[in-house]
C-alpha cells in the first residue's frame, strides 16, 4: 500500500520537471521576442530591457534560473505588468478562483450524489429516468453556452441576479458557481448511478440486509463507501476540467481569477505569464490526480491489504 | 468469415432496435448532408455581408435571423457545421491512427517495449493537456489544421490503452498462435486477425470521442483560440452570439440548440453502438 502510493509519487516528479521544461522550451520557441508587440521600441530600450530580464544570458542558464527559481516559488517577473511578478498575480488570483471551483465542486457533489444514489435505488422509475436525463443534457451542453443562457434567463429577463462579477453584488456567485458545478453534477450522478448498482447487486450487501441492517444504514454505511469510489477517483481529473471550465466561466462573468488571467495572458503574449500559470495549473492537476488516486486506494478495500 | 458477419449483424440489429441510437444517426447523416453540400443548400455565402440590414430576427427571406453585420445565420450555421464536424472527424482519425497502433504494438510486443510504451502513456495521461494546446495556439498561431492535429494527439491516449487491452485478451487465443505457428508475418497479423477482432471496442470509442473533441474545438474558438473570422464554427456563433444575446437573442440560440442537438445525437449513437456491439454492458 505504501509502497504504492511512494511509487505514484517518484512518478509524479519526473512528469513535472518534464512539463516545466517543455513549456520553458516551447514558449521560447515561439515566434518573436517578448517585447516587439504593439509598439516598436528603440534598439537601445530592447537592449536594456534583455539584459535586465537576463534574456542575453545563453539558454542552459536561464532555464537553469527559471528551474531553480520554481522551486523557491519564483516564477520570474511579468512581460506584461512590469514590476510585478507572475507569483504575485497567480496569488491575486488564485484565491478567486479557488472559491469558485470550492462552491462548484460542492454543489456538483451534492446534486450529483444525491440524484446518482436515488437513481440507483430507485432503478427504471421516474426519479431514475427523469435525473439521469438531466444528467445527459448537463453533459451535452457545454459550459459556454450554459452560462450564457443562464445569464439570458436570470439575469436579464427575470432581473434576479447579477449578470456579472464576483463578491460585489449580494448573489453574483451563484449563477457562475451553478454554470462551472452543472456539468460536474451531471458527471457525478452517472458515476454514483453505475458505482451504486454494481455495489448493491454484491453479496455483502445482501448480507448487511440479512442481518437485519435498516435500509437508511445499508446504503449509506456500505454501499455508498464503495459505490462512491468512481466518483472519488474522478474528482482528480475534474480538476484539470474544472480549471479549463474556470477560464470560460470567468470570460463570461467577468471575475478576475486566474483562469481569466491565464487567458488575457495567452491574448497579450504575456509569455512568462504563460509559462507560469501553465507550470503552476500543470502541478495543481499532478498533485490532485495523485490525491484522488490515493484516496480512491484507501477507499477500497481490496487494495488496501496488499 | 460467416461467425464475423453474425456479429455485425447482431449488433446491426441490435442498434436498429435502439430508437434513440437510431434517431441520433438519422440526425448525424442529416447534418453531414447539409454540410457536405453546404455551398449549395445555403442561401448565401458565409462572408455575405449586409450592413444596411444588420441584425434582424428570424424572417422568411433570412429563416435564423442575421447577425450584427447584416450576415444570414442559417448559411453562417450550414457552413460552421463543415469546420465542427471537420474537426470532429479529422482529429477523432488522427487519435485513431496514433491510439491503435501505439496500443497493438504495446500489447503484442509484451515485455519491456510495452510497459514503456505503456508507462509513456500514463506519464501524458497526467498532463494538462487543455492548457498545453491552448499554448500552442497562442505560439504557433491559430492554424486550423495545427488545431486538427493537437486535439487528436491529445485524445489518443484513452484509445491506446482500450486497444492494448483488446490485444493482450486476444493474444493468447488459439487462433493467433495457431497464425503465429504457421509463420504469418506481424503486418498480416495485424491487418488479418488482430485488426477487425478490436474494431467493435475502437468504433465505440470513436464516436465518443468525436463530440469531446468538437467540445474542445468549440472550446477553444470560444475562447478566441480556435477559428478566427470570417470563418466560422459552432464555437464562433455561440461567441459572437454571447457579445450580443441582450439585444439578438437568436445568435445564440440558434447555434447553440445545432451544437447541442449534434452532441446529443453523436453522444446517443455512441452509447447505442456501444450496447449494441457488447450486450454485456447493457442493462
């Protein structure tokens, strides 16, 4: 079991160093220097500006720095925004959108679970049919049009929230929490759903029943613990897609958290804003695909003796 | 070859049985008409502009609508279905390519070549890819067919693995290794008796993969990462429909019920096959 989870770990560092490095090489790769852009700068200015962001050094060393400066949590200072670091503005925004993917997850969790599990116990009936077919529309719908569509409908037609920004207005966190939380609802309730069945179909469940378990304690002292294990095991990835949903969602409401960042980023060429922000989510999906991995092992009872 | 065809044709059977598989395929070979013949079923070209007009609702000379530039919605949705399932066919090919053959050498090699291979796979399975193609975009430009080749090298991963796994099952059958006793070379071994005994599992996967990867498409050009104007696809419309739903709400939706509805429809046919070709998963 140890022995597992420290061999998810040593795999977990070669695929990160080689994540930094491919995007370290691939934005130098790309076209143009970092300061030729809008307005043409004179020679002297350009010269100036390479040597003080270190530019003329030969290649091996500034990769170097930058590695070296990862791991102390530097990652260089912003092309875009002088005099400020591409630390300083990942901080200003993660705290955003770390609350938008909490309130999204959360309410992902509950409606997914609550309607997968009900689902599940209440197979071919309409409280089956009628979640699950939500489920599909959730997942066939993506995230840029939900969220417009929700803004059509509460915000401007019935004037009930606001259509934009976070933690100004009272209420503008629930339309964007609901758009980002949405598709994962869907996930989770067709995860807890097959989870659930395959679960409750096994020997021990009939068991507990046998022995005279209430129908409330079979289900949620045993079958949940394993029928949930998909859905723990998901969790890990849905962060990788919660962080591409999180630059669309806030595109459309207008909240200033990294995933808009990341993308104003990408359309002024920030590139060591995108080197960066692309290291920095690049970890966060390692690190969460390795805990949901660790977490669904421990969950499971088979894996967990050998 | 009489056992292989019963199969097929089981399944066939199957599908037919299945309404909403089969409502999901008589929308997807609609929609591939139109767009197929998009130049000449659409009432104007997709660059046509009418400026004087500008954005007027639906109407019986402009059925959808037209956008703030005077452009007819219907044309701007039949020619954005050509880019959509462009991207969706070409890049679901290009995952295809890469995942079968990655995954049949994988798993007849065996050994060493095929847990390296195998490990290879699971170090890019952990990989943000999403964050990755975007990157490309940004530094190679936005190039349509760099668009095609990343999101398909992205999406073979799930392929390689499912293809391996059909492999290594089929590897010790008699068959193979009565092939192999009888000296046939490893192309033919692919093509003759590996090839169609994995093509149930690969065609499943494959129409599951074409709406995740028009969703990425439709993603990034959202974003403004993907198609640039005057071209269009689904993603575009429902952008420029976004900048405008508070004024002209048909702009956006009118091509987000044709996303929607294609994604149902693919999503629909795919689990329909899939039931079909494995009756064990359906329940």
């Amino acid at each position: 079991m140890l022995g597992i989870f420290l061999r998810r770990i040593l795999l977990a560092i070669p695929v990160l160093i080689a994540v930094a490095s491919i995007t370290f090489f691939l934005v130098r790769l790309a076209p143009g220097g970092p300061f030729d852009a809008d307005k043409a700068v004179s020679e002297q200015v350009l010269k100036n500006l390479n040597e003080a962001y270190n530019l003329n050094a030969p290649l091996s060393e500034q990769y170097f720095d930058y590695m070296s400066g990862i791991l102390v949590g530097d990652f260089g200072p912003s092309f875009r925004f002088p005099g400020r670091s591409v630390t300083e503005l990942i901080m200003t925004g993660l705290p955003v959108t770390f609350e938008l993917a909490i309130y999204s997850m959360l309410i992902a969790l509950f409606i997914g679970i609550l309607s997968g599990v009900t689902a599940a116990l209440k197979r071919n009936t309409f409280l089956d049919y009628i979640p699950m077919s939500i489920a599909m529309i959730g997942i066939c719908v993506p995230t840029f049009l939900l969220g417009p569509l929700l803004v059509l409908i509460f915000g401007i037609n019935l004037e009930l929230l606001p259509v934009s920004g976070w933690g100004q207005l009272p209420g503008d966190k629930i339309l964007p929490s609901l758009t980002l939380g949405f598709a994962y609802a869907a996930y989770i309730a067709r995860l807890s759903r097959g989870g659930m069945l395959e679960i409750l179909n096994q020997d021990f469940i009939r068991t507990a029943r046998a022995k005279g378990l209430s129908e409330k304690m079979v289900v949620i002292k045993h079958a949940m613990q394993g029928g949930l294990i998909p859905v723990v095991s998901f969790l890990g990835p849905a962060v990788a897609g919660l962080l591409a949903g999180s630059f669309v969602v806030e595109t459309i409401f207008q909240i200033p958290g990294l995933g808009r960042f990341y993308v104003e980023a990408a359309f002024n060429r920030d590139y060591t804003m995108i080197l960066g922000t692309t290291i920095f989510f690049s970890f966060m999906i390692v690190f969460f695909n390795l805990l949901s991995d660790i977490v669904a092992l421990w969950l499971n009872p088979r894996s967990r003796d050998t | 070859m009489s056992q292989s065809s019963s199969l097929w044709s089981d399944a066939i059977r199957r599908l037919f049985k299945n309404k909403a598989a089969v409502a999901g395929a008589v929308v997807l070979v609609v929609l591939i008409v139109l767009a197929a013949f998009a130049p000449w079923i659409a009432p104007y070209p997709y660059a046509y502009q009418n400026l004087d007009l500008g954005a007027s609702p639906p109407s019986s000379a402009h059925l959808l609508g037209t956008d703030v530039l005077g452009r007819d919605l219907l044309s701007r949705i039949l020619y954005g279905a050509r880019i959509s399932l462009l991207v969706g066919f070409i890049a679901t090919t290009v995952a295809l390519v890469i995942g079968v053959s990655w995954g049949i050498i994988a798993g007849y090699s065996g050994g060493k070549v095929d847990s390296v291979m195998m490990r290879i796979v699971d170090i890019l399975y952990g990989l943000p890819f999403i964050i990755f193609i975007i990157l490309l975009m940004v530094i190679f430009g936005r190039n349509l067919w760099l668009l095609f080749l990343a999101i398909g090298a992205v999406e073979w991963l799930t392929m390689a693995r499912i293809v391996r796994a059909q492999v290594l099952s089929l590897k010790n059958q008699e068959f193979v290794l009565a092939a192999q006793a009888m000296g046939v070379s490893n192309f033919a071994m692919f093509k003759r008796h590996l090839l169609p005994n994995i093509l149930g599992p690969v065609a499943v996967y494959a129409t599951l993969t074409i709406p995740q990867v028009m969703l990425l498409e439709s993603f990034l050009s959202f974003l403004g990462l993907g198609i640039q104007p005057p071209m269009s696809s689904w993603g575009t419309l429902i952008k420029d429909g976004v900048e405008s739903m508070e004024e002209y709400s048909w702009l956006l939706i009118y091509p987000g019920l044709t996303f929607t509805i294609t994604l149902f429809a693919l999503n629909f046919f795919g689990d329909g096959l899939r039931d079909a070709l494995d009756p064990k998963t359906s329940e």
